[in-house]
C-alpha cells in the first residue's frame, strides 16, 4: 500500500495532466469545505444543491455566447436565489419549497440546453466532472476563484459570523442580512463552477457539507471548523484521486466517498460528539449510579 | 424633550394576519418598560417592528426623534432564546464579543481592548469563569446572563430583550433584573417582552399591555389593575388567580 501511495505521488509529478488534475481538486476541496461552512450553519444544505444545480443553464448560454462559462453560472445562479426569495416572500410557500420548485426549473432547461447546444457527452462531463481533461488556463481560473472566495471569507468573516449565528441581532445593528446573504450565493455559484470539472453539479454538495459537517463534530470555534473542513475537503480530494487513478474509477465518487469515511469516523470517534464515546459515557454514569 | 422612544399608529400583518393593530406609545429615556400580554399577543412582533426587523402595514416610529436608521448602533437586542442555535460552535467569550462588532466596523477584527471589554462585561453577568465554555453547554440562565453581556458589550442606549427569564434560575433571574434596573437608572431605555405577570409589578415601572391591540399603556399602578389585566388575559386571568398568582 505505501508503495502505491509512493507511486501515486510520482505518477502525479511525472504528468502534467495529473498536475493539473491534482492541484485543481484540492483546490476545490478546500474552498468547498471553507464556504460549506457557513451552508451548514445556516441550515442552507438545501439552498447549497439548488444553487449548484441552477448552474446548469448558465453554463450552457455561456457556450452558445462565446463567454466563459463563469459568468453565465454566476448568473443563474444569483437569478436562481432571486426567484427563490421571491416566491417565499411574497407567498405562503415555505422557503424549501420554493427552492425545490425553482432549482429543478432551472436543471431541467440546463439539460435540454445542453444537449442541444452540444452533446449528451458534454453534459455527461459537466454533472458527474471530468477530472483528466483540465487545461492549464482551467486550473488558473480555479486557482483564482479559490483566492477569490477566501479573500472574501477573510474580509466578512465577522459579517459572516454574526449573521449567521444570530441574524436578528446583525439587523438590528444595521448589518445588511441581504446584501451577506447574496453575496454567500455569489460565492456558491463560484465554486460550484470550479467544483464542475472536479466532481461535477450533482455531487457539488456533498463536498460542500461533508467535510464541514466532520468538521462541525471535532470543534467549538467557528474558525478552527474552516481551517479542519478545508483540510478534509483537500484530503479527500488526494485520497479519493488516488483510488479514481488506482481503480480506474469516477474521480468525482472516489472523492465524495472519501469525504463521508472520514465523516463516519468523527461520528464515530469524535471525542465530544462521537456516539462511541458518548455510548461509553453514558454506560460509566449508569455503572456510577448504580455503584 | 425628545422620547426615548415614539411609535404611532404601527400596524402589522403576517401575509394578512393581523398580528399588531393600532398601536401608539411614547417612552422617555430612562424607564423600565415590561411589554405584556398573553402567548402569540404579537409582543415579539410589536419589539420587531419597531426596530424594523419586520415590515409595518403602517406607522410611524421615532427613536429621539431620529429614525431607526440613525440610531442602529445604539440598539442592544437581546432575542428569544428559541431563536438561537445553540449548538452553534462559539465560545461564551466569542458571544459577547459579538457586542462590539457594531463600532468596530468592516474589515477590521476586534482588538485586544475589545476582548478585554467582552471579559469585563462577562464578570458584569458574574459569567467570566465560563468564557470558554461553547454557549449550549451552559444552563437557561447562565446563557441569558451571557445574552445580557453581549447588550452590556454594545454600550447601546436602548435596550430589547424578548422572554429573557424564560427557563432561567432564580438567582439568574435576579442578577439580571438587577442589571436591568440599573441601566435605567443610568438613563438607558430597556424594554423587555414578558409573558409572565407573576412579578411584573416588582419589575418594570412602566407596563405595555398588549393583545393584538394596546390595553393598557402607563406606570405600572395605572396598568396593574385586573379590571385592564382582564381584558388582556381574558379567560385565562380567573384561572391565574385560581392558582394563586397575585394581582
Ligand atoms: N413569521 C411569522 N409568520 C407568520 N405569523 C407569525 C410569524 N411570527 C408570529 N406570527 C403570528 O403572529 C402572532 C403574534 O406572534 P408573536 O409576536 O410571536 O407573539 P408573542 O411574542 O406575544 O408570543 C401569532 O399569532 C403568531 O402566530
Ligand atoms: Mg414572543
């Protein structure tokens, strides 16, 4: 096993290709597992699927219009949210609702678009990621959203901390709930665009709350949970290439699973919330009580 | 002089439920004010509303005759306590450090000053040997005490605070009336939504008496009197007296 792990790593340093395929996703497994986050926290696991999801037809528009596919995932990503907050304020539709309703519109025209304008192929690539066929101007751009994204993070992480935990009292203050709220969108769709190569749309939100919510069951402190949830999500993204390049496997899965093994072992293990210990726990107060 | 606070004629609605109705006061600086009312009487509606957090059908508020905009960052609201996650991963220490964000503005991470502030409001609370402590592991008082140095840390004029003795201890319950107390002798508004009547008069100086509509709005013997307390708790004010709470 070391010996593969050893080939593994020189394999990646002989070919470019694996370069770039490696330093792409670890890129991505860090930024998700930052912004992943602050989904957990705000109960948005489901906003975090739709919005990747709602990416779909913005891409597709972006090649007909010659653009990068960026800019017209940015945008129906942040139309997406816009039709979601409208339909549950200005309605009896509960918030999950609305996003159910408008995130599988939104797929739906991505795939007939798609297919359309180029091929099941590409659309194939697009949900489930194609790890191997990344251009270095891909990798640039990936590496330039991550920087991006955790700028920002940086520069509002108090925003971010007050609104998330307490969003009442934020408003009360003055803080603009909204204005945080759109621009944690805009950060979503980011990079759930660079997360498409990777693992693709559809498996987007596993690397957004998996490692975040490992992570979530190892600490009391907000910034201790980003810096452990990038680190899973970087691992994974190392451990699950290494089986995809192993077995021959769907990168996009082989990383997914690998974030949820080590999700199990902190449910497991985790000192403070791991049902191990706490089964422990419980049995040593009731041989305490009884003794 | 100016009030403290003016709300006149506020009317609010949930997607044409009508939650608060007609509702005018005016409140100087320096009082004790205890809103009162039975449950869903729209008490957390009526302190939301006039901070704006929720939109009014109609009605106009004033804060020192300025608008809620203006004095924002003398506002310390202290919300219900099942309005707060508290499984969430923030320290005791962390919490009331949220107090100083409003002044310290953006970009900018609060100092070693402003942690030493949180640390001195903690002790306010007699809270401090738990600034580590992550805040659900605390019990009902002990967090609402952590919730009152967070409004301590903001330094605000005016003071919301929504059930704050809802499953909180006796002894709890009393450093923080106490607290209370003495920001409005220090001529700080405080207003504090409270269910329970059982002690009210003890508490507040002046009463809000809500449901739905004002019943009753003045010092606390012109409100406290159960032909006014009758038609707030309605029904449910017989069956108080039955159980022996005093009125
Ligand atoms: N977000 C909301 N959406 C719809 N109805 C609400 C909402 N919040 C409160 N209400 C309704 O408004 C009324 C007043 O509620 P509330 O202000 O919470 O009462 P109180 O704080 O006095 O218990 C209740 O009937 C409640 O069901
Ligand atoms: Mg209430």
């Amino acid at each position: 096993m070391f010996g593969e792990i050893i080939n593994y790593f020189n394999y990646v340093m002989e070919y470019e290709y694996m370069q770039r395929a490696f330093l792409t996703s670890v890129i991505v497994g860090i930024i998700c597992g930052a912004i992943g986050c602050f989904i957990i926290l705000r109960g948005m696991a489901l906003m975090g699927d739709a919005i990747s999801h709602a990416v779909l037809p913005g891409v597709a528009l972006s090649y007909v219009l010659g653009i990068n596919f960026f800019f017209g995932a940015v945008v129906s990503g942040v139309l997406t949210t816009i039709g979601i907050g409208y339909i549950s304020q200005n309605s009896r539709i509960k918030n999950d609702i609305a996003i159910g309703i408008m995130f599988t519109f939104a797929f739906s025209i991505g795939i007939i678009w798609v297919t359309l304008l180029k091929s099941s192929t590409d659309l194939y690539h697009i949900l489930f990621g194609n790890l191997l066929v990344v251009r270095t101007s891909e990798l640039w751009a990936t590496f330039g959203i991550g920087v991006f994204v955790l700028v920002m993070i940086y520069l509002f992480y108090k925003e971010l901390l007050v609104s998330s935990f307490d969003p009442t009292m934020s408003a009360a203050y003055g803080l603009p709930n909204k204005m945080i709220h759109y621009l944690l969108m805009i950060l979503l769709t980011m990079v759930t665009v660079a997360s498409i190569q990777t693992v693709g749309i559809v498996l987007v939100v596993a690397m957004l709350i998996t490692p975040a919510a490992t992570a979530y069951l190892l600490t009391d402190r907000l910034w201790i949970m980003i810096y452990l949830s990038s680190g899973f999500g970087a691992l994974s993204s190392i451990v699950g290439l290494f089986f995809s390049n192993r077995f021959d496997l769907d990168s996009g899965a082989t990383i997914v699973l690998t974030a949820t093994s080590m999700f199990i072992l902190a449910f497991i293990f985790s000192p403070k919330q791991g049902v191990l210990w706490r089964s422990i726990k419980s049995k040593s107060t009731k041989s305490l009580a009884r003794g | 002089m100016s009030n403290a606070i003016h709300v006149e004629d506020l009317h609010v609605s949930y997607h044409g439920n009508i939650a608060v109705k007609d509702v005018s006061f005016k409140l100087d600086a320096g009082n004790l004010l205890g809103v009162i009312g039975p449950n869903g009487a729209g008490k957390s509606t009526l302190i939301k509303a006039i901070l704006q957090l929720i939109p009014k059908d109609n009605g106009q508020i004033m804060f020192y005759d300025k608008t809620v905009k203006e004095i924002r960052k003398q506002v310390a609201y202290v919300p219900q306590r099942n309005d707060i996650d508290w499984d969430f991963p923030i320290t005791v220490l962390e919490t009331v450090l949220l107090g100083t964000y409003p002044k310290i503005g953006m970009f900018k991470r609060p100092k070693k000053s402003d942690k030493e502030w949180a640390y001195e409001c903690l002790k306010e609370v007699g809270m401090e040997e738990f600034y580590k402590r992550q805040i659900g592991e605390l019990s009902g008082g002990q967090q609402q005490r952590v919730f009152l140095a967070r409004a301590l840390a903001q330094k605000a004029e005016l003071f919301f605070l929504d059930e704050p003795f809802v499953g909180v201890d006796l002894g709890s319950e009393e450093t923080i009336i106490n607290i209370l107390k003495q920001l409005s002798s220090q001529g700080k508004t405080v207003t504090v939504v409270h269910h329970d009547l059982s002690k009210a008069e003890s508490y507040f100086n002046k009463l809000l008496l809500i449901n739905r509509e004002l019943i009753g709005f003045g010092s606390v013997h012109e409100v406290f009197r159960p032909e006014i307390m009758e038609k707030a708790y309605k029904g449910q004010f017989a069956f108080m007296k039955e159980i022996g709470v005093s009125v």
